[in-house]
C-alpha cells in the first residue's frame, strides 16, 4: 500500500508541477499580448512592404518597439486567422496597443490617408485660379488650363456652354478641399465641379425657375456680385441693383466686367476701357455677359437667387477704405455720391 501511496504522491505532485508550469506559460502569454507599455504612448509610424510574410512583419513590428515576442505574434497572427491577411501600407501603431488591436488594423488595412492640402478664395477667374493652385505646388499650370480649354466635363450644369474658352469658368467652386495625396490636375477640377453641385442644389434649382433665370445665368450674375461686392452684408443689395437694372432693361455698367474683357484689374477705368468691344462689357451691352467673370462662392450665389428687397437702381465705392459702397435710386444722387467718394479719397 505504500508503494500506491508513493505513486499517488509523485502523480500530483507531477500535475502540481503541470499545473503550476500552466499557469506560468498562461501568464506570460497573457503579458506577452498585451500592450509594450502599459500607458498611452506616442504614435509611430510603421511601413509594411508588399508582399511581406508574417514572419517579416512581425520583425518589424518588434523593431518598432510596438510589439515584443514575433514568434507569438506569428502564432497569435494564425490562431486569430489573419496569417496572410495582413496588408501592406502605412500604419499608425504605438506600444499601448494590444496585439488583437495591431492584428485587426493590419487585416482591415487601415492605412495613413496622406492628404493635400488646397483653398481657392472666391472671385478668381480660371487663370487666376490655375496660377494659385501651381503656386500651392499641386498642379502644373499648364496642363490644368489645356485640361479646362480642350477636355468635356460630363456635369449636367455644363451642357451647351461655348461661348467661353474655358467652359468651366465660374463652375470651380472655391473651397478648401482636401485631396489624396498626389492627385492629378484632373482629379482636381473633378473635384471642384462636384464642389459647386453640392452647392447648387434642387433648393437653388426651383429658386431659379422661379425668377426665370438660367443656372448659367445665376452664376453669371453672382460671379459679377463677388467681384463688386466687398462686404458680405452687402451682396444681396448689389445683386438687387442688378436685378433692377436687369428689369428695366438698363446697362448693368460693372467695372468687374469690363475687366474680365481687358484682362487686368485696374483700380480706376478710362472712358476708353469702357467702350472696349466685348460681349463681356456691360457699358456698352445691355443684359448679363455670356458667361461668369469669376467663380462666385456661396454668399453670391444666394445673393443673386435672393437680393434684398430695394429699389437701388446705383452703386459707388465708396472713399474711406471701408469696403462699402453708397447705394442711391436715381442718377443725381449717384453723381452726389461719386463726388462725395472722391473727396474722401482726397482727404
């Protein structure tokens, strides 16, 4: 009997030892997948070349520092069924990640998204417009102006413009955007096309039908607004002259159009500017010019949908670096106001 008494002994005594040696390796596998550091750490960057085995990431991992034993982590990587899934790119890791949390990034592909960075101001024209984005260092200015001269853009707000040489003048809405990085100089006016359909939705369609315009016309019209207009608040008020001015058949007479036709800006215009012959003078043609001037941002564009309720007929800048401008309703207190414009100019 005692030799079964001994045998009993060593039998849990060897379970005991099983027992305790389970307990250690449970233990420091717990450990082992769980965080580097046990507090929150800075982000690293961590790249993943295509076509990399298990094995190979999780040496990198490891010498990241974002993980400690690669062997586990090749095993962990099977045992979770993510041995070859795992995808290549850029990724965001830190020590305080657990291994599960590593392990799913990885098989989802949650890459870094690198973005670019882009703003167009409003009351550019397509030039203009072409210069600033190369000087941001995102297009080649060239290409981004033979793009919008030469290639069709399928939006349904384009149909049946020809009279421009660029097609999708005033249709490049200004915005700040942020882009994939590197994209081309297509992808960009793409993007900016869907930027002004965003914008000009059923809302602005149905207005527009409603006062008997185009949307070519509105953004015609607000794209004049954005070039006269210096003061937000004052938007819907010269888009109201303009509309009475329109009504009664009036010349529109905008300083902002006889520049588009020149081609420069100029701070005050000749006589002689103003009977430049162009369609796009409205000094010396009656109604709005046969496309926009700019591209209009979103105060503008609402402004030429909804001006003010007024009966302005005139407008003058006026002189004292304030931005705004003297409205009047008849002629002679237009001329007042030029006058007056001009002797704060001179003070």
């Amino acid at each position: 009997m005692s030799g079964v008494h001994t045998s009993w002994q060593k039998l849990l005594i060897v379970f005991c030892l099983g027992l305790l040696i389970f307990f250690i390796l449970s233990f420091r596998l717990i450990q082992e997948v769980q965080p580097v550091s046990g507090m929150e750490s800075e982000k690293v960057v961590v790249e993943i070349p295509p076509g990399s085995s298990s094995a190979g990431i999780a040496e990198i991992l490891q010498h990241s520092e974002v993980i400690r034993n690669p062997l586990l982590f090749r095993f962990y990587a099977r045992y979770r069924g993510y041995d070859g899934s795992l995808k290549a790119g850029e990724y965001e890791l830190s020590s305080s990640m657990t291994m599960d949390e590593i392990l799913d990034k990885l098989n989802r592909g949650e890459v870094i998204q690198r973005f670019v960075r882009i703003t167009l101001p409003e009351g550019l024209r397509v030039e203009q417009a072409a210069a600033r984005l190369a000087g941001q260092g995102v297009v080649d200015e060239d290409i981004f102006l033979e793009l919008l001269s030469e290639e069709h853009f399928d939006y349904w707000f384009l149909e049946d413009i020809s009279q421009s040489p660029y097609p999708a003048e005033g249709y490049l809405f200004p915005n700040t955007y942020h882009l994939e990085e590197e994209p081309t100089e297509d992808e960009i006016i793409h993007r900016m096309l869907r930027g002004f359909e965003e914008v000009f939705d059923s809302t602005y369609g149905q207005r527009a039908d409603e006062l008997g315009m185009s949307v070519h016309e509105v953004v015609t019209l607000a794209s004049i607004i954005e070039r006269e207009a210096r003061l937000k608040e004052e938007r819907p008020v010269i888009s109201a002259v303009f509309h009475n001015r329109l009504q009664k058949n009036m010349l529109l007479q905008s300083c902002a159009t006889v520049q588009y036709a020149l081609g420069e800006v100029k701070p005050v215009l000749t006589t002689r500017d103003t009977q430049i012959d162009s369609p796009y003078n409205t000094y010396i043609h009656t109604g709005l010019p046969p496309g926009p001037i700019a591209s209009p941002g979103r105060d503008a564009l609402h402004a030429a949908l909804y001006p003010a309720d007024s009966d302005y007929l005139y407008f003058v800048l006026r002189g004292d670096n304030s931005g705004g401008h003297y409205f009047s309703k008849t002629f002679r207190e237009h001329l007042d106001y030029q006058r007056k414009a001009v002797r704060e100019r001179e003070s």
